[in-house]
C-alpha cells in the first residue's frame, strides 16, 4: 500500500512538473490572420494596459501542431509559440501549438 501511494506521489509531481516547465515564448489568441503571418495577443494580468499584440511569422519550417496550415487558423484560437531567434526584430516561429480548448465559439449569428 505505502508503495502504491509513493508512486501516485511522484505520478502527481510528475504531471505537475511537467505543466510548470512551459518553455514557450508567447502564450495568447490569434487576433488576425495575414498570409504568412499570425497577429496574436498575449493577456496582461494588469487590467489597466491592453494587451500587445505581436506579429508572428510562419515558415516552411514552422512546426504547427493542432492544425494543418496557416489557412486553417481563426480569430480567437489559442496558441503556445516558440520563436527560432528571440534577439531578432522580425518574430520567426520555430513551433506553434493550437490548444483546441481555448478556442472560444464567435457568438455572431446567435440569436
């Protein structure tokens, strides 16, 4: 039984862990779409400053999880990016990740 519950506990600190090591560059929501770019905001906590919007670039190597190309992204998705040189000017994203939860429903058209 002590054994059972020893595993469980570093199961759990385990996961924990894991969620607490995100390495990415911006966390926020597509606000636009261009071409070859994502327009994303990233959420302060301070209720008193908008929140910046930055201009993320796609390559050919951009590694994309959650959808298949550029085309395919919407207003409103939520995105976890990592950027392939963080000195540059001109945002390149080396890794996108969609996290389809955050994808909040438009409500244009509800009645």
């Amino acid at each position: 039984m002590k054994k059972l519950l020893f595993l469980i506990l570093i199961a759990t600190l385990v996961l924990i862990g894991w969620n607490l090591i995100d390495s990415s560059d911006y966390n926020g929501f597509v606000v636009g779409v261009k071409e070859s770019s994502l327009i994303i905001t990233t959420p302060t906590s301070d209720p008193m400053k908008d929140d910046p919007d930055y201009e993320i670039f796609l390559t050919e190597d951009t590694e994309i999880e959650g959808k298949s190309d550029i085309s395919s992204f919407r207003a409103g998705d939520e995105v976890r990016v990592w950027i392939e040189d963080k000195d540059e000017t001109k945002k390149i994203a080396r890794k996108i990740i969609i996290d389809v939860y955050g994808n909040q429903p438009s409500s244009e058209g509800e009645h």
